[in-house]
C-alpha cells in the first residue's frame, strides 16, 4: 500500500481539494486497493469541519467525491504512516520542519514540485484569493503527475515480484 497525504495550512481548501481529485484519478486506474490518500493541515482550526464551499462547488462542477471528507490536524504518527507528504506552500514545509521530525525515508515536497515549468512557486490559497479555479488548475495537474510516478511505481514492484 502506497499511502499520500497532502497538507495545507487549514484543510478545508487546498489540500481536501488534492486529496479529492487524487482519490477520483486513482480509482479510475484501477488502483484504490492499493493507494491510501487523506490530506492535514498545520493548524487545527477547522478540525472537524467539511471541505470550503468554494472547494465543494469545484469538486461538484468536476464531479468528484467529497464525501466524509472532515478537517483535522497533521501530527507525528503521519510521518510514520505515509510514504508521500506533499503540502502547498513554503510556509507550509516550515511550519512542518519546526513542529515535527522529518524521516528520511518519506516523500516530503511541495506539490508544485510535480509541476513542469510551474508558473507558481506556492499553491495560492483560495481562502484569501478567492481563486478556485486556479487552484483547481494547478491541484489537478500536480496530483495527476504524482498519481503517474505512482502507478509506475507500483508497475515497477509488481513486476519484481
Ligand atoms: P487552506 O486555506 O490552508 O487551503 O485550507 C485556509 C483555510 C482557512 C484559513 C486559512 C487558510 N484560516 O485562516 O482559517
């Protein structure tokens, strides 16, 4: 089992989002038995609560499932448990970097480190642009990128064995 979380700095619009296009891709592989996708963020006010509207109504419009989907904190049992950790923006990886310890052995980028010739560094957040559609644009090909290496991946170990 391959297992991915994305983290934003809140958890109700960027990283739900990812989280939500990345499960729909991986499904439509054929791979769900084998990918385990949830998404965190850095702080915990919104624990508890569903995607943003603003994430929903772009989930909606692209049908993809949001459902049972619930906000909640990253903590250091996560970095144990997952193999990939992609967050949104800088601050993020250093929010991260100061409250917990990294192990070496696990995938910790940002997502527009999945992007080719990204046109951003950070992935803007809608909660203050007001920008899904971007957002949305930029969520979708990072996570199709990243569900790509890991069906290759995942090709790679089933052929070995
Ligand atoms: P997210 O956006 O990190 O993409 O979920 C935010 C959501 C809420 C807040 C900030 C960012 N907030 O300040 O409550």
């Amino acid at each position: 089992m391959v297992k991915v979380l994305f983290v934003c700095l809140g958890n109700i619009c960027r990283s739900p989002m990812a989280e939500a296009v990345f499960r729909d891709i991986i499904s439509k592989k054929g791979l769900a038995d084998q990918v385990f996708v949830d998404s965190a963020g850095t702080a915990a006010w919104h624990t508890g609560k569903e995607p943003h509207e603003g994430t929903k109504d772009i989930l909606k419009e692209n049908n993809i499932s949001f459902d049972n989907m619930r906000a909640r904190q990253i903590n250091q049992t996560d970095f144990v448990n997952y193999d990939y950790i992609i967050a949104m923006d800088d601050q993020n990886i250093k929010d991260i970097k100061t409250d917990y310890d990294i192990p070496k052995d696990i995938v910790f980028i940002k997502l527009t480190d999945l992007l080719e010739n990204p046109s951003v560094k950070n992935v803007p957040d809608p909660y203050f642009t007001g920008d899904f559609d971007f957002t949305y644009e930029l969520v979708h090909k990072g996570v199709t990128n990243l569900s790509e290496m890991i069906q290759q991946k995942i090709e790679k170990s089933d052929n070995n064995g």
